[in-house]
C-alpha cells in the first residue's frame, strides 16, 4: 500500500499546489509549489517494456512458486509452464479491463493496467510461495496463506483503481477482483495444490473482498471529505482530473473544478499595428493576462492562440510578448480563453493611423533596465532585469508606469515584462523600486527626442528542430524592426518560457553585425512548455535545452528577412478592458495547495491505521475459520 500511497503523493503535487512546485519561477508560491511539484512525476515504461517485465516477473514467480514446494527438475520445468501461463492470463485480465470495463476511463488503458499488474503479480507469487514453503503438510494454513495474499492483491489493485479511476464502482471493483481471482485460480488448480479451487475458499475469498472493498470505502469517503471541508470538491475527483490532463492531456475535467473555483477579474488587452500602403504589416499584441498554469490549462497556450488567430485574419506576422502579470491572472480555462480572443479580433480593426515615432531609448538603474520608444501618444515600454534573474513582475508595476506616462503628457503606455533572463532566485519586492525609476527615466530621454517617419520589417521563423519538450512554443521566433532615422531596433519575440542568463546578450550582440545598434529579446512566457519534462524546474527555458548557436543563427535570419522588407509605415494603437473573465488566482491556488497538502496527509493517516487493521482482522477470522 505504501507504493500506491507514493504514486498519489507524487503524481498530485502538480496539482496546483505543485506542476507544481519550489522553482525559481515564483519561489514559496502556491503556483510555484504546483509546477515545483510536476517535476516529481515519474513516468511509466513502453508497453514493450511492460510486457518484458511481465513475463520475467511470471516465469520467475511460476519457477520460484514451486521449486519452494519441491526443488527437482520436474517442477523447474512446470514452473515454466505455469509462469506462461499466469503471463498470458495476466495480459487477458489486463485486455478486458482496459477494452471494456475501463473502456470510458481516460486514464486506465493497456499500458496502465499492464504496469498495475506487476506489483499484484508480485504479491501473488510471494504469497503462493509463502504457502509452498510453510503450509506444505497442512492445506489448511496453505489455503489462508494464498487467501491473505489474494486480499492484499486485491485491496491494492481496488485501491488504485478507486483512486484513479472515474467509470462506476461496479466496473472499478470487477477490473480490480479479474486479475488475482483468476491468478488465485491458476494457483489451485495447477499441481501446486491438490485442494484445488473449490469449496474451501470460498469463505475466505467472499470476506477478502467484503473487507477490502469496506476498507476502501472508508478510505475513499475520508480522503474526499478533507477536499470536501477545504473546497467544497471531493479530493479524489480533482486528483482524478488532473490525472486525466497528466497522461491524456485532457484540460476540460480540470477546467471544470478551475471554473468553479474561479473568480472574475477585469483584464486590460493592448494592441500595437503598422500598416503600409498595401496593408497591416504587423501588430504587437500585449495582454495583460497570464499564460498558465501549466501545459494545455487554462491560459497556457494563449499566446500561440492569439498568434495563430490573428495571424490567419490579419494576414501579416504577430508578436505577443508577455504582459506584466502573475499567476493570479491565470484564466480558468479555455472558455475565457475565447472570450479574450473574440475581443482581440474584435477590436483589431485600426483607425486614426500616425506616422512619427521617437528613436528607441533605453536606462538603467541599478541593475534595472527599461527601454522607450513612443508611437504617436503611446509609449511602448520594455523592463528586464538580465543578465540577472527575473521572472512575473508585480502589477503595481504596471499601474506605476501608465500613471507616470499619463502624467507625461501622453494617453497610454504599454508596458512589456520581457521575462528573459533566469538562473536563480527571484525577489519581486527588490525589482520594483528600480524598474520603476529606469522605466520613468527612460520615458523622460524618448520625450526629449524628436519624433521621425519611421520604417517597419517584420519576419518569423518556426525551426521545426525545436518543441515543446526543449522550451519552445508553436509560436516560434518572431522580428519586428523599428527604424526611425538611421537607427534600427530589433524586438525579438519568442515562444518560449523565460531564457537563459546571458542569451539575450549574444543575441543582441549578433544582431549588431546586421547594422541593428538596439534591441530587446522577449517571450511570451507561454506555460504550455511547463510539466512536460521531468526536471528540477518542471521546464526548460530559452537556451537550457536548446542549441543557443542555432538559435541564434534562426533570429539572425528572421532579422534579415525583417531588414530585407523594411518600408515607410503609419501605425494605431488599441486598448481595451474586458469585464467579467474568469481568473484561477492566487488564492486559489494556494486553497488548492493547502487542500492538497491536508489530503495527503489524512491519506496517509487514514491508511497507516486503517489497512493494517483490515490485515489483523481477516489474519483473526482466517485463524477462526
């Protein structure tokens, strides 16, 4: 049972209270425990291998099962005979429960059930063995020996298949009884026995299975009560949710409890176009939203959604930096993802167009740099900490800069968290003050410069070598350059969750050899990249599993294709608050966390007393019988 206990502690920490996780990405925070967490996961072996291990596993419990009962080579050879044996029953079990009592279950297909099957094979074997080895010259004690394991097998298997499962009781209880009754069967009727399987077990089969399923109902309604009492969900109905996301990659179950747990926020979107004569050239879209909370939930792929949408309408390159937001802004599921998308295109329809624009400025305050650049009466603002750490900046940031633009003079300002630099720890309260005063300094050098028409390139690349598991998103590389007099500024947008410490400074600096003086390097912090791999962060970030020298080589070229189409523009800029978006924030997050945490540890209480227990009470009736 302690194996079953691991595999539940393991595989819910990512549940948000875990992906999740103790990373850099947000250290002590609920979200930051939940991906911590995804790291933890252990993935199972290829159904080839299963399969191998499932038959060394029967040979050897065939052999072992009755050489302890008589060591010649007679029994050598029927131990063979009866390891094939039990292998192939095994995998029929396994057949039915996956085809067709599981069938509906998202979770438990052949592979699964196969894996499932080991352990339960093995406690069988050290049973039966047992039995050979101590029961030999009396039936009776072999005959409670093989009992006692047929309840453990039994209660195991139905322990899993409760906690994992989603199709009815019923269906759950047979698939768990199908694979050791048979095996108890083969056991009997095989020489290893000459009791066979008839009248004598029944009693203490009937009670094996009436005290495991008692034990897991109890097991099963305590557990759920402690979500119950946290949440108002039943623990194992999340668990089971997100089980289905883990190994099936199906959001909508986790979604659902998101939604319910969700609370509405209002989320302000930006929009950037430049058009020429011929049409939109290229639009930055920044919204103030968070792309998590990890792989395929919630606003995780938003950025690549947003590309792809507006891409496919607008016929031209989008780039869709990070925005300045945390976790708290997760969206709750795909749902408000639409809604955010159905305002974009909505609004993506430009007017009252300019054409003068100021040179690209940066300033740098203690370790702090914030880059400038004003379109018309916006201003478009970058904030990095690199090559220091950084990640999620707080959004009194962003409420910082917009007041000090509006007092400026100027209607609006978009402000770009480039989140491009990690290699530690991460303290949000110590980048504030700093940011805050580059970003102010940088906004009063743009105002103090002349403004210019000013030319647009834009290029993306999509290098088809890298994925999702190496760091990088659907959306790719993309290059808009700014050129305003005979200065020419790079924004490098990729796909990806953060990048390496000291990247962004090779790419910038290759840039310089195209004749492009500035620059900034940002991503879309996308968190589709994260709980796909098992590493220490739950992610790769840009650079970590990635060649940098073939990145690097693919931005240079976006950026000569960008150089290659640079021509006069004329650009607009939208804003627009969308009311009413459902948010899995912080404090849900944490609720989630702390619900998950008390679970497990009544689970493990509750299982400590409970199955010992049941093991001394069917040991007593057995010595009864």
């Amino acid at each position: 049972m302690s194996f079953t206990l691991n595999f539940l502690n393991s595989v819910s920490y990512p549940i948000m209270g875990a992906v999740v996780l103790a990373s850099s990405e947000s250290m002590g925070s609920p979200t930051g425990r939940v991906a911590d967490r995804y790291s933890s996961l252990f993935t199972l072996p290829s159904k080839r291998k299963i399969f191998t291990y499932l038959f060394a596993l029967s040979l050897l419990g065939g052999i072992i099962t009755l050489i302890s009962r008589n060591l010649s080579l007679t029994n050598l050879f029927l131990g063979l005979v009866l390891g094939t044996s039990l292998f192939f029953t095994t995998l029929f079990t396994d057949y039915l429960s996956s085809n067709f009592l599981m069938r509906s279950d998202p979770v438990l297909n052949l592979r699964r059930c196969s894996f499932l099957s080991i352990p339960s094979s093995f406690i069988l074997y050290v049973f039966a063995s047992a039995a050979n080895v101590v029961g030999v010259y009396n039936g009776n004690l072999w005959i409670k020996i093989i009992s006692a394991g047929f309840f453990a097998a039994l209660t195991f298997r139905l322990f899993v298949f409760s906690t994992v499962s989603s199709v009815d009781y019923g269906k759950r209880l047979l698939s768990a009884l199908l694979h050791p009754i048979l095996l108890l069967m083969i056991l009997s009727i095989l020489p290893i026995s000459e009791y066979g399987f008839g009248f004598y077990f029944i009693r203490p089969v009937l009670i094996s299975i009436f005290l495991a399923s008692l034990g897991i109902h109890v097991f099963v309604s305590l557990v759920d009560a402690a979500g119950e009492e946290a949440l108002g969900i039943r623990s194992l109905a999340l668990f089971k949710a997100f089980l289905a996301n883990w190994t099936e990659n199906l959001n909508e179950p986790l979604e659902h409890f998101f939604e319910k747990l969700g609370e509405e926020r209002d989320v302000r979107i930006s929009l950037l176009g430049f058009k020429t004569k011929k049409g939109l050239k290229t639009v930055v879209i920044v919204p103030v939203v968070h792309p998590g909370p990890f792989k395929n939930v919630g606003s995780s792929p938003l950025p690549h959604m947003i590309q792809s949408t507006l891409e496919e309408k607008l016929k031209c390159p989008i780039s869709v930096p990070h925005g300045i937001s945390g976790h708290d802004l997760d969206l709750a599921s795909q749902l408000q993802n639409e809604k955010i998308l159905s305002k974009i295109v909505e609004i993506a329809e430009f007017k009252g167009f300019d054409s003068h624009a100021t040179p690209f400025v940066h300033s740098k305050v203690d370790g702090a740099s914030a880059s400038c650049q004003i379109f018309g009466d916006c201003a478009l603002f970058t904030l990095t900490l690199a090559p220091e750490t950084m990640e999620d900046l707080p959004r009194e940031l962003d409420y910082a800069v917009l007041r000090e633009t509006k007092k400026n003079g100027l209607t609006t300002a978009i402000t770009i968290d480039a989140h491009n630099s990690i290699q530690g720890t991460f303290h949000p309260e110590r980048a504030v003050k700093p940011l805050s005063e580059a970003a102010v300094d940088a906004l009063k050098k743009a105002l103090s410069y002349e403004r210019h028409p000013l030319e647009v390139g834009a290029a993306k690349v999509n290098p088809k070598e890298f994925s999702i598991r190496d760091g990088m998103g659907l959306g790719g590389i993309n290059v808009i350059i700014v050129k305003v007099g005979d200065l020419k500024t790079a924004y490098v947008t990729i796909d990806g969750n953060n990048m390496i410490s000291n990247l962004r400074e090779k790419i910038l600096s290759r840039l310089k050899g195209l004749g492009i003086t500035e620059g900034e390097v940002l991503t879309t912090d996308t968190h589709v990249v994260n709980g796909v791999v098992k590493v220490d962060r739950g992610y790769y970030s840009i650079g970590e599993a990635i060649d940098q020298k073939r990145l690097i080589d693919y931005i240079e070229k976006a950026a000569s294709d960008a150089l290659k189409n640079l021509e006069l523009v004329e650009f607009s800029w939208r804003e627009e608050k969308v009311s009413g978006i459902k948010v899995i924030g912080e404090k849900q997050l944490n609720d989630i966390s702390l619900s998950i945490d008390r679970t497990l540890k009544r689970a493990k209480k509750t299982a400590m007393f409970l199955f010992p227990t049941l093991a001394i009470l069917l040991i007593a009736i057995l010595i009864l019988l």
